[in-house]
C-alpha cells in the first residue's frame, strides 16, 4: 500500500524538475542565442576596391595618405570599412583581370591609382562608383565629360603631370644654364600618358632652345640599358617622364642616374628622397588623401557625378644638395630659396 503513495510522488517531483529544466534550459539558450542573432543581423561594412599598378612597397606612403582621407570622412579600415587591395606590381596588363575580379566581389566604391588602373576599371564597370587618381586631363581622355559634372560613375584627382613639363624644363635650365641637350626617359607602355608628356616636354624645349633624345623603358633591364647609352652620348641632363612603371623605380633609377653623373629631374619628391637630384611635381600623398576623401564622399551615398573633378593645387619643388655636390654642381641661390625643401 505504501508503494503507490511515493511512486506518485516521485513521479510528480520528476515532472516538476523536468519542467523547471526544461525552462531553464530554454531560458538559457535564448539568452545565449540574442547575441548571435543580433550578429546576425548588424550590417556588413562596405568594401572599397582599391586597383594599382604598383608593388606594394612602391606607394606605402600613398596608401597611408588615402586611409587618412577616409578617416577624414569618418571611415576607418578594419572598423567600420573594409579595403581590398589589388596591386598589378607593375605589370599593367593584369589590371583587367583585376579591376573584374573587383566588380564580382560587389564593392562600393573602386578606387583607382594611375591613368591604367583607372582606364582598367573604367573599361569593367558602369555602375559601382570610381574615384581616381589620374596625371593627364580625364576630360580629353574620355574619362569624364567635364570638370564640373564628371557625370557618369566616375571622379577623382587630376595632378596635373602632363601640364607641369615645361616648368620643370625650366627648373633643369636655371640649374643648368649652359645645358642644350636633354635626354628624355619614357614608358611607352602607358601610351596615352607617355604621348601627352612628350608631346609636351617637345613643345617646352623647342621654346627653351634645347635639344631632345627620346629613350624607351618598359622593363628594368631597358631601364639599364637606355642609361647606360645616355652615359656614352653624354646629354647635360635627363627628363624622366612620370608614369606608374617608372614612379616603381624610382630608387633604380635614382642610382643609375647618380653613378653615370647624369643630373636629372623628375615629377616627385620621392625620387629625390631615394638620392634623386630635383623634382617639381604634385603633393602625391596628399593627392591620395584627396582620393580617399572623395571614396568616403561616395560612401555617404554621393553620386560621382555631383563631386567636380579637382586639381592638384600643391606643387613642390625639392633639391637633395648632397647630390648636387656629388655632382659637383652649384644650385643658384634663387632655387634654393624657391625650394620647398632642401635634403642635405
């Protein structure tokens, strides 16, 4: 008789603490499921393209200059944006590839660095947005209709490569005043920009009196060799042309130019921070951070077609006076003064 009494009981004790698990259970799973749906549900972070000719190495200062133009605009990487990162290191015939390789991975916005790159993804895309970076006018290439009102999915920053020639054709005649031959270094790869330049750099040595020798360099051994034929025809000086390609070899060719004493001037202080003797050009990093500026624009939801194309307005010229001593030169104390910097 005594049996039946605690077999009820024990039944109905393990139906309460069966329930009570069973909530608490449930209780529990919900509280540790809240997190991970809300996880779930926050929005993934937009993802900017970033396409380059470039090695990496080559442009870390400019990258540091376009982070800080969409930290200007309130992006940080790894925070609130996501860069990805496709670099042809120097061999522009992948950009395509590339710049497609981009648009399948849906990013808003593709920021391009160089008239290849930009040409590379304005050639895949009609839609995802571009800020670029480009050193020849992008309304005579076809890049955008006008300055104003790009129109299109596409603007940037225009540096003005192109346009600076004749300036630094001048800037090599006042170091050099007995100069009347000019060796030009070129990339004929990068055709639209190469065309440009020399077609103005012939126009300023015409009006300055000087005498022009195109060299060709697409690889770094044409770069070796069209240095070493300017060391046995001995010009008074060398014109490197700026391109992404030859921007990469910079240090190279700041070195060939230096160990066959041949003066030269390029188109940024980068060349002459590597032992290079005079540029006159564009702030790079701060175009960059212009570039980065205008991607965090877009982010924002503007339209490319409403942010105006915008020029370089910095222009620098620096000297390296221990290479000019090297040498042997004199540097006018009018071009000192003029300098923006003086690397001693």
């Amino acid at each position: 008789m005594t049996t039946r009494p605690l077999s009820a009981l024990t039944m109905l004790l393990s139906r309460h603490t069966r329930r009570r698990e069973f909530i608490t259970l449930f209780g529990g799973g919900a509280a540790a499921a809240w997190p991970l749906v809300a996880r779930a549900q926050q929005p993934a972070l937009p993802v900017v393209g970033f396409l380059a000719s470039q090695l990496p190495d080559a442009i870390t200062d400019r990258l540091r200059g376009f982070r800080q133009g969409l930290k200007d605009t309130g992006y940080v990487e790894g925070e609130n944006v996501v860069i990805v990162y496709r670099l042809a290191e120097n061999q522009d015939d992948r950009l395509p590839a590339l710049a497609a390789e981009l648009v399948s991975r849906h990013v808003a916005v593709i920021a391009t660095a160089g008239l290849p790159a930009t040409l590379a993804a304005k050639a895949v895309t009609t839609t995802i947005p571009i800020a670029f970076l480009v050193g020849d006018d992008p309304v005579r290439l076809g890049i955008v209709t006008s300055f104003s009102r790009p129109a299109g999915n596409m603007t940037g920053i225009n540096i003005l490569t192109s346009e600076l020639a004749a300036k630094r054709l001048e800037l090599l005649r006042e170091l050099l005043p007995r100069a009347a031959r000019v060796a030009v270094l070129a990339n004929p790869a990068n055709v639209a920009a190469t065309e440009t330049q020399l077609k103005e750099v012939g126009a300023a040595a015409r009006a300055l009196g000087l005498q022009v020798q195109i060299h060709n360099a697409d690889t770094s051994a044409e770069i070796d060799a069209a240095f070493a034929t300017m060391s046995r025809e001995r010009p008074d000086a060398v014109y490197v042309a700026t391109t992404a390609f030859l921007n990469g070899r910079r240090l190279q060719l700041a070195q060939l130019a230096a160990f066959h004493r041949l003066p030269a001037i390029y188109g940024l202080r980068e060349y002459v921070e590597a032992g290079g003797l005079m540029s006159y050009g564009p702030n790079i990093v701060d175009a960059y951070r212009q570039v980065g500026i205008y991607t965090g624009r877009i982010l924002k939801n503007a339209a490319p077609a409403d942010l105006p194309v915008v020029q370089s307005s910095k222009f620098e010229l620096v000297i390296n006076a221990q290479t000019a001593r090297m040498f042997g030169l004199t540097v006018a104390d009018k071009l000192l003064v003029a300098a923006d910097e003086v690397i001693e």
